[in-house]
C-alpha cells in the first residue's frame, strides 16, 4: 500500500482543533484496511515528524435518504488521532 493512499485527508472540527492546540493530536481519515504502524510510516515520511502514539476507530456508514424516495448509504470510514512527540507539528493548509 503506498503511503500517500493511506492518509485520506485530515478532519477539521472544533474538537480536532482543541486536541491540537491543548495535547499536539492530529486527526485524519485512513484508509480502512491500514494498522497503526503503517498509519505511524505514513504520518513521520509524509510530515517528517515523530510519532509518539496512535488511537484508531472504525465507524459504520449511516443510512441516507436523498429526495424522499433514494435511500442509500454513507461509506464505512477509519479515523486515527496521532499524537506527536513534543515540540513537534504539522503545518495544515487551514493553518497558513
């Protein structure tokens, strides 16, 4: 799996940016079938960074009606807060 298809795209709320700001955890949406240590490969040679630690959570896709009479479904998705070693940080695009 090549690094770049492993990190999705970060997640930006209010709750990613106070685990940001107060404990240095970043929030991304993975790919489904990644682990920890290729989420930790991916994060320290894509943002030349060290990683100090990784939590992971799997979320069901929700149901969704479009017009009334389309239903369907959002797709199951992976969510990894990684926690940085101190003095460490990621430039985000939101940040500049």
């Amino acid at each position: 799996m090549d690094m770049r298809n492993i990190i999705k795209k970060p997640i930006v709320t209010e709750k990613a940016a106070v685990l940001k700001e107060r404990h240095n955890k970043y929030t991304f949406v993975v790919d489904k079938d990644a682990n920890k240590f290729q989420i930790k490969q991916a994060v320290e040679s894509l943002f030349n960074v060290k990683v100090k630690s990784i939590h992971t959570s799997n979320y069901l896709g929700k149901n969704k009606r479009v017009t009334g009479m389309h239903a369907g479904y959002r797709s199951d998705w992976k969510k990894a807060i990684v926690k940085l070693g101190d003095g460490q940080e990621i430039q985000m695009a939101e940040d500049v």
